[in-house]
C-alpha cells in the first residue's frame, strides 16, 4: 500500500519538464545564443593555444639560458682550478727557494 500511495503521489506533482524549466524552446533567440556560445569558445580555445605556444616558447629559451649558464659556470670552474693549481706551483717555489736560501 505504502507504494502505492507514493507511486499516486508522484503522479499527481508536475513534471519537472514542463514549463518550469530554464531552457528556452527553440527558435531564432536559443540560435543566435548557441552562436554566441560556440564563437567564445572558439575564443577561448584560441587564447588557450596562443598561452601554450608563449609558454612553450618561454620555456625553451629558458632551457638555452639555463644551459648557457651552466657552460659559463663550467667555464669559469675550470679557470679556478688552473689559477689554484699555479698559486700551489708558486708556493711551492717560493718554499724551495726559501728551503735553498737557508743552506
């Protein structure tokens, strides 16, 4: 009985399609909207790929400045070492020159 009085029940409320609904019935109006939808989003689509391709770009011209750095660094690792090594080799010298000096 409890289904029974429930199936009755909700054959006597309105459809939720009915005239409550938000959409529009369709016609010139609902047209020109549904243009109006598919021009922004080809828009936006635009706009998305235009921010992708920018992105993209800034990123690779990162990477070459990110490598060029990283070649500079070497570069100037490189010319420590060597004025490291020839302040070890005049040290040295001047150690042996001092060691000869004292005999």
């Amino acid at each position: 009985r409890a289904a029974a009085a429930a199936a009755a029940a909700s054959a006597q409320q309105p459809s939720r399609s009915s005239s409550s609904s938000r959409v529009p019935p369709p016609g010139p109006a609902s047209d020109h909207e549904v243009q109006r939808y598919k021009e922004k989003i080809r828009s936006l689509q635009a706009d998305l790929k235009t921010m992708s391709d920018q992105v993209r770009e800034k990123e690779v011209r990162l990477k070459k400045e990110a490598e060029a750095a990283a070649r500079e660094l070497k570069a100037e690792r490189q010319k420590v070492e060597k004025l490291q090594g020839q302040v070890r080799r005049l040290e040295d010298e001047k150690q042996r020159a001092a060691a000869a000096a004292q005999r």
